[in-house]
C-alpha cells in the first residue's frame, strides 16, 4: 500500500502536534532553572523535539515550500539531538522549544493543517 505525500504529510504533521503536546506538558510550570536542574525532563524533551523534528525534516518538498523557515537551522537541530547523544546542550533544547522563530513557526503552520 502506497499513500500520498500528502497522506504522509498529514501523518507527520499529526505526530508532530502529539509531540508538542506532550512537550506542553512536560514543561508545564516548569522554569528555566527547573528545566536546567531536571535530567528526566529534559530527556524527555529532547526525545520529543527530536521526534517533531524529524517528521518535519521529512515533509514533502511541497509542504516544505509552503512553509518559509530556515529549514536549514531545523535540520542542523535535529542532527545535533539525534546524532551527538553525548553533547546535547540542555540550554539550546529550551531555547528552541521556547524562543526559536522558526520552531514556532513550524508548530503553528502543522496546527493549522490537521
């Protein structure tokens, strides 16, 4: 069985938001500095920033046009979580998920789309 990339691309988009939410609720009344002080968590978070993005790096190249971010810094991102288990900056993780344009970018144009 085949689906469309537009299929996929809804699969995606649909991990991507159960990602988030998950992040949501790990964060939850959570500061920085809890953040820096709780290992488990940010596990966690990485985990599920890895996962969204990976889904978003695997969009189709026409959601992908759609969208106009620095793909290239999301990519870089998930490569960083995925592939440098050891050095993983806690720091960066939770400027992405709090700070980053195009993160937040991301996050509202999959809300839109499911």
């Amino acid at each position: 069985m085949s689906f469309s990339a537009e299929e996929r691309d809804q699969d995606y988009c649909r991990v991507i938001v159960e990602a988030v939410g998950y992040i949501e609720r790990y964060l939850d009344g959570i500061s920085r500095d809890d953040f820096a002080l709780d290992s488990k968590t940010q596990d966690a978070v990485a985990m599920r920033l890895q996962q969204i993005l990976e889904c978003a790096v695997k969009l189709s190249a026409e959601s992908k046009s759609d969208l106009k971010i620095n793909w290239s810094a999301l990519t870089a991102m998930r490569n960083k979580i995925s592939h440098s288990y050891v050095d993983i900056d806690y720091e960066i993780v939770w400027q992405v998920i709090r700070d980053l344009e195009e993160f937040g970018a991301l996050i509202a144009w999959v809300r839109r789309r499911i």
